[in-house]
C-alpha cells in the first residue's frame, strides 16, 4: 500500500460545530423569541452531522499500485482499470475525486471520502495512475 487515508465521523470540529449550533439557537429561542418552529427546522437540519457523530461512520481510500480501494458509509470498491483520476475542485472548495475507467466508464468516490488533494495526487503519481486536475471555474 502506498498511500491510505481515513475520516472518521466522530470528528471535534463536527462535535463543536452541533453544539455551538444549538446553543445559537436556545439563546435566540429564549432572548430573542425566535419562533419554535424555526428553531426546529435550523435544528433539524443538523441530524445528519448527529447521526454520523453517533454512528461514528468511517470512509478510507487506499492507493495500491495500479489500484484503487475506498470504503464509505453507504457504498465500497476497488478500481484496478484505471486509466486516470480526475480531481475537480467544485464551488465551495472540496474536490470531486472521479476514476476514469480504461473504457471510459467513471466511478466518483463518495464525498465523504475527501482526501488531502495535493498528498492524493502525489500517491496516485507514485502508484502509476495519472491525475488531472481542473480547477473551479464559474462556466
């Protein structure tokens, strides 16, 4: 193996980033009179992070020599057809992670995954799969 990174769900940022959240909203429910119900559907939308903070859900990507493999929360695989990696930085600064098959085919690893692009590209050049990058641009 030449290269392997993993994220795990239970993260602090993540942790601190809930907790900061709902303290926000029980001073502006209590001080300000924020309605109930918008104070819900803002605490609502942080479930998904709560459930992963729970869970503790793992994503790692491995870069063998001539091979992909990455395991996620919902899905898994291992790539050896590549004919190269395609690393697409997209509107709010993470990167696209997408294999190119030899035939053309493309797999796109899961968001979740998001390794450090510029350690990734360096082991996938060490592993003798070719990478392009692209970088964001508004058309």
């Amino acid at each position: 193996m030449i290269y392997a990174f993993e994220r795990n769900g239970r993260r602090a940022s993540a942790i601190v980033t809930i907790a900061v959240t709902w303290v926000i909203l029980i001073v502006l429910y209590v001080a300000l009179d924020m309605s109930l119900w918008i104070a819900g559907f803002l605490a609502a939308c942080t479930l998904p992070t709560l459930w992963d903070i729970i869970r503790d859900s793992r994503a790692l990507v491995e870069v063998w020599p001539s091979r992909l493999v990455w395991k996620a929360a919902f899905s898994e695989g291992e790539a050896k057809d590549i004919d190269h990696v395609r690393l697409n930085r997209r509107f709010d600064g993470s990167v696209k992670v997408t294999i190119v098959h030899v035939g053309g085919a493309t797999t796109r690893l899961p968001p979740d995954i998001g390794p450090p692009v510029d350690v990734f590209e360096t082991a996938l050049s060490d592993a003798g799969i070719s990478a392009q990058r692209h970088p964001f641009s508004m058309l």
